[in-house]
C-alpha cells in the first residue's frame, strides 16, 4: 500500500521514456510525456480557461455551497482565535480518510484460468467535508489520492466506512470532489481567504500520515512563503502548480488535508513534501481560492473546462545536442523551448499547420522555455475561441502561425 504526498527531489530528474515521434525521437520523449516527479503521462495537451474571479465571487461560491445545508449541519466556528486545541476539536469532524482501492489479480499456479481478482488498498489519503445538502456530502481531496481507483471508501471521524463517488477531478489543479450518502455528519469546514494570508501566520495541519493508524493527527507550524510554484509532472503533463509552502509537517497520508488559519478557516488543501536529505520542513498546500474556483466547476461540470490545442510535448532541454542541431536544425542559440512531438488530426494545432518537430520558443511575444511555461500561459491567458501567435522554429528557420484554440473535446484526448 502507498500513501501520497511526497516528491523524492533526488529522482526528479529521472523520467519515464514513451514511444511518441520516430525511433530516434522515442527514446528521448519526456517532459511532458513522462512520469517524473508525483503522477502519470501525458497523450494531448489542454488547457484551461483561468479568469481571474474577484474574491466577493468565489466566497459567494462558497456561501451558497452553505446555504444548501440541513439546519442541523454547522458551519465550525472557533470562539477564541488562535486556540488551536479548539481549532481542532471543532474541524476534525469535518476531516474523513479516503482509500483508494484498486483491483489486484492472483494467478494461482501460472495460470490465468485459474486467477482471482479482489479490490485492495493501494493508497490513502484526506478529504475535507465542505457541503452537506440532505444525505449528500460532498469531500474536496487531491486528484493523485483518488487517481486509478476502481473504488474509493471514505472513513469518517465516527468510524463510519462509506463508499465515493467521483463528483469531478482535475489533474493540473490536482483537485478532485467526491460524494458519500451519510445522515450522521453534522460538521463542514469553512473556506478563509488565502490573498489575506502572510508569511509568518500560524497554521495547524489535520491529516492521515500513514493512514488510518494515525488519523486526524494535528501539526503546528507557519506559513513560510506564499506565491510558490512546484513543477509537477501530471497524468495531462507537466504543470506548474501554485502553492503555499509550510513547516507545518505534512506526511505521506495528509494530501487533501487542511491548511487551517487561527480563525478555524482552511485556507489551503495540503498537497506535498519534498522529500530529500538533509531538507526539512517544506510542505506545501494549493491555496483555499484556487480550491474554491475549482470546485465550484467540478461540482457544476465534473470537470474544468479549458481551451484546447492538441498537441503533445517535449521539452528542448531534455533533448541531446546533436538531436537538437542535426534532426531539427536549431540554431546554436536556441537551447530552450517546447518541442511538438505529436499533432491530433483535426485540432487548433493540426487546422493551424504546426507540425511534429516544430520547435515552440514564444507565445504572444511571450518567451516559452519549457512545456509547463506553455501551458501556464495558455491556462492563465486564453480561453475557448481566443487566437494565440506561435513563434516556432521549422528546419532551422523562424516563423509564427497564428492558432484558434477550441473547446476541449474530451473523446479527443
């Protein structure tokens, strides 16, 4: 059984090679393509629609989730501010285990005929209760612990096991929301706002490090730093994601746990670790804003809706020299960038005329060194129907191609 949170930083580096252009491409695919630091591999690249919402919007979101509630459900409220003995007392109702079960085959004897096939866990992790509406409640957690799962099973503060279904998940934002059936809950955490937050602010942690064993274990810390990026390689890609980093320890088992401020308001779902010798304390959570304008569209669509491109991806950096000069003929100063390995028939890319090898270097005038720059743009600029300005090399020579993105089609990817 595993348990999720941690980036090992000593193998970040270390990536899984997929068969993608010719055989002398094969070998060398990755960035995008491959498994390297937290998750899985990447077939077509979308993006999403990020517009900026204003705070009043996304607490509205909040508010409303709220108001569906029964009467007898309560929101946790913390009477005297910066207790954290009663900060959680009053939030670990709200905090449940999630396992994630997958099914495993045994051969008896060699032989498929004679195979049994059974569910079991193959990780765990934590949720957050943050709506009720009747026996519906509904659990935001990280994409990677539910990622997989041919079943997931949810384990309340009461001991009570139930089994989930998938609301909406989203790898790039690695969010998900989940759904149980209980009349017994009676506890949701609130969401605070994470732009009010400093570096310096005291935090407690609520988790599941190691799994059940351990349940509901609480953390004290700080915020170290607000406006982080961690580069994660994704089950869609590599993704830059935005992040809160704390000291507050944050194990294997606490993913999709709260971050919680001295009011009792989580204000970041507790994400990762990095795990290297002789670091410590550097654990990070999405913040509760991002979680907010994610759940709102998992709930709605049971998925984020981004603009797509259809292409997939490899970064120039990973490429060896002479590839890089002999097979696509770069010039000498063109060491970075994002290399099309692959362009879905009847996509924005494929309509526009890019073409495998086409070596992707700005964006709208916009500098692009790698793959998770490229979708960072994308993801945070532009939206289904917007144009975008390609500047690319092309056997050794420059050109732009202007691209009009689409709606993602998910039967596509």
């Amino acid at each position: 059984m595993g348990y999720y949170d941690e980036i090992d930083q000593n193998n970040r580096v270390e990536r899984k090679k997929n068969s993608l252009l010719k055989p002398v491409l094969s070998s060398l695919i990755s960035g995008v393509l491959g498994g390297a630091v937290v998750y899985g591999a990447l077939t077509y690249l979308p993006f999403q629609d990020h517009n900026k919402a204003s705070n009043e919007t996304e607490h509205a979101a909040v508010s409303q989730n709220t108001n569906d509630q029964e009467a007898s459900v309560n929101v946790a409220k913390i009477s005297n501010q910066g207790d954290i003995a009663e900060i959680a007392e009053k939030l670990s109702p709200a905090i449940v285990g999630i396992s994630n079960l997958q099914q495993q085959r045994t051969d008896w004897f060699g032989s498929r005929q004679d195979s049994s096939s059974e569910e079991v866990e193959s990780g765990s992790g934590t949720g957050i209760i943050f709506k009720k509406s009747g026996n519906d409640v509904f659990i935001v957690t990280n994409n990677h612990v539910i990622e997989g799962a041919s079943s997931l099973e949810v384990t309340l503060s009461n001991g009570d096991k139930e089994k989930a279904e998938v609301v909406g998940a989203d790898s790039l934002t690695d969010l998900a929301v989940i759904k149980i059936n209980n009349n017994s809950v009676n506890t949701v955490a609130e969401f605070g706002d994470s732009d009010n937050i400093r570096v310096g602010d005291q935090v407690i942690a609520i988790g599941n490090p190691l799994g059940s064993d351990l349940s509901r274990t609480v953390t004290e810390g700080i915020i170290s730093g607000v406006n982080r990026t961690v580069t994660i390689t994704t089950s869609e890609g590599d993704w830059a994601l935005d992040v809160i980093q704390t000291d507050a320890a944050i194990n294997p088992g606490n993913s999709g746990g709260p971050l919680i401020n001295m009011d009792g308001k989580v204000i970041g779902v507790s994400s990762m670790k990095i795990s290297q010798e002789g670091v410590e304390g550097l654990g990070f959570a999405i913040p509760s804003n991002d979680v907010v304008k994610a759940i709102n569209q998992l709930m709605e669509k049971g998925k984020i809706d981004r603009p797509f491109l259809g292409v997939a991806l490899l970064n120039v950096s990973e490429l060896p020299e002479y590839f890089l000069r002999d097979t696509l003929n770069l010039p000498s100063d063109v060491k970075e960038g994002a290399v099309v390995g692959r362009v879905q028939a009847n996509s924005p890319a494929d309509h526009a005329g890019l073409q495998e090898k086409d070596v992707i270097v700005a964006l709208d005038g916009q500098s692009i060194h790698n793959t998770s720059e490229l979708r960072k743009y994308l993801y945070s600029e532009k939206k289904s129907g917007d144009s975008v300005k390609v500047k690319l090399y092309r056997d050794g020579k420059e050109k732009t191609v202007t691209v009009t993105l689409s709606s993602q089609d998910l039967s596509q990817t």
